[in-house]
C-alpha cells in the first residue's frame, strides 16, 4: 500500500497532537517525513502512541530529522553514544530531575532543534511531562516588555545546573540514577537573542527562560556588547526578565503530556519550554532520549 495518511489528531490543548497510522520499528519514506515535520512545526510536541521502538528505531527515526545533538552533560547509555537514559529508581531522593522550566541546551552555540524521548517503563501515575507554547507567551506580552524583548540579547549558561556547584553538581545526593556528568564547561556563556525568528515557521518566539538565562548583555554605548567574562558581574535586569518569566508558563498556552509505555514524543525546542513533574515515588520511570541537533539544511 501507498503510504498510509497519517491520522494526526490534536490534544486538545493549546498544542500537542497524537500521530497515528506510521510505523516507527521500520524506516520511514520521504513523504511520511514531510508530513511528521509539518505537524510538528504546526504542533510543537507530537506524541507517537503504542511505538515498540529499540535503540536503533530511536537512533533511524531522530536521524531524519537532523544530525544527532551534543549532549554535553550526560553520559550516553552503554553501546551508544547519542541515546541518555531519563531514569528514577522507584526509591531514589535526588531532587527530581528538569523539574524547573527550560529548553534544552540552549547555552550552546547552535542549540538543538528538537528533543525525542522513547518510553521504556512509566509508572502508574504521575510523571508528565509539560510544555508551554512560547509563540503564544511572546505574542501575549504587554506591548512594552514585548518591545524590550525584541531588542535584549541575553547571556546562557549551564552553570546553574552542571557546573561543580550547580544543582546537579558535587552536592547532588549519591543515589541519582541518571548518569548526570558535571563540568566546569558549563560556565562557558553564549550570547542570544531573547526572541528569535524561528527558521522554518518565521513566526516570532521567546527562546529559553531564566534558568539558562544568567544575564542581558546590555549595549553600553549603543553597539557594543559587553564581552562574556566581564558580564557575570552586570546586575542582572530582573525585573523585565522576570516579568517575562513570570508569564513564561501561562496555564493558558500549556499541555501535559501523560505517557504510556512504548511511546515516542518529540518536540520542538526551538518554540516551547518544558519540564519533568513528579508524583510517582516508589515506581520506576525510564525513557530513553535523542538529541535532534541544529540542522543547517532547513535554514
Ligand atoms: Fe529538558
């Protein structure tokens, strides 16, 4: 048979939609392709249900849609070297993991186009994962804080959560399951846009949020931005930052995505924020996650 349609139907929430009517285990046509990078870009997180999918499946499907991302701070699983197990022991006391707002690595240079992640075991209960469309949060500023957004570039890093003092760092208790690897790499600071152009949609959006975000780097003359060692001491404009933060998560713009075993998610991070919630102890939880990377051909 001619490839199938796929049977997209969205959540019911400001965005997400579930793909059915594709087979992940085999590789995909150029069609199917098209057809899931246009939903995703109209939806910004698909949700591909009842996906026996293995590490190969995984590695060939998130290949289709750019090269693998860098993932700097985790180790990879054993054999791999671009697939990170998203694990909680059903007993573990670590601090959740992504509990806080973010896109992903958006401290790097080129961050990363998208994020999949594979369902391996999902407790009975709790354990979503949530997204906040962030179109919507830039589009709903007031028109003052939207205008000083539109002209800020700001200051990333990692260090807040992968530096040796950050919160996965020296101090992380001892039995956090994620192989989590910190570094002095992550007081590197890159500079970007606080609201960028999104490549293949042209729609306007904020990008990342406070949390990666350390700094603005303020003009001082009107051109010149200040150099990355000398920014870390610039008193950070919290208040139009945290104003935006503040509406960053807007109930309004938000879906929770509930899992279920086998399932694939993926989503653009360039457009949304997300963030793991807890509510499971005493299950396990396991995902296995790629990195969709910056894909130069779709610019
Ligand atoms: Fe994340």
């Amino acid at each position: 048979m001619a490839d199938a349609k796929l049977d997209i139907r969205p959540s019911g929430a400001p965005i997400g939609a579930a793909v059915r009517g594709v087979d992940l285990t085999a590789p995909l046509t150029d069609e199917q392709v098209a057809a899931i990078r246009a939903a995703w870009l109209e939806h910004q997180v698909l949700a591909f249900p009842d996906q026996p999918m293995n590490d190969d499946d995984l590695e060939r499907f998130t290949l289709r849609f750019g090269p693998f991302g860098e993932d700097p701070f985790f180790a990879a699983i054993e054999g791999r070297h671009h697939i990170a197990a998203i694990q909680r022991g059903a007993n573990e006391t670590s601090p959740l993991f992504a509990e806080n707002w973010h896109a992903d690595w958006t401290f790097q240079e080129f961050g990363p186009d998208g994020t999949c992640l594979h369902s391996r075991i999902v407790p009975p209960v709790g354990g979503n994962t949530e997204f906040v469309d962030q179109y919507a949060v830039y589009e709903a500023l007031p028109e003052d804080l939207r205008a000083w957004a539109d002209a800020t570039d700001v200051w990333h890093s990692a260090r807040g959560g992968y530096a040796p003092d950050g919160l996965y760092g020296e101090g992380d208790p001892d039995d956090r399951s994620m192989a989590i690897r910190p570094s002095s790499a992550a007081y590197a600071m890159q500079r970007h846009p606080l609201v960028r152009v999104h490549p293949e949609t042209g729609r306007r959006t904020l990008y990342s949020c406070l949390g990666y975000i350390i700094g603005v780097a303020e003009p001082d003359d009107g051109r010149r931005f200040i150099p990355a060692d000398e920014a870390a001491t610039v008193e950070l404009d919290h208040g139009r930052l945290g104003e935006i933060y503040g509406l960053q998560h807007d109930e309004r713009f938000r879906y929770s995505h509930v899992w279920e075993p086998d399932m694939l998610l993926m989503w653009d991070n360039r457009c949304v924020l997300h963030r793991a919630t807890g509510g499971y102890d005493g299950h396990e939880r396991l995902l296995h996650r790629t990195t969709i990377g910056y894909n130069a051909d779709v610019r």
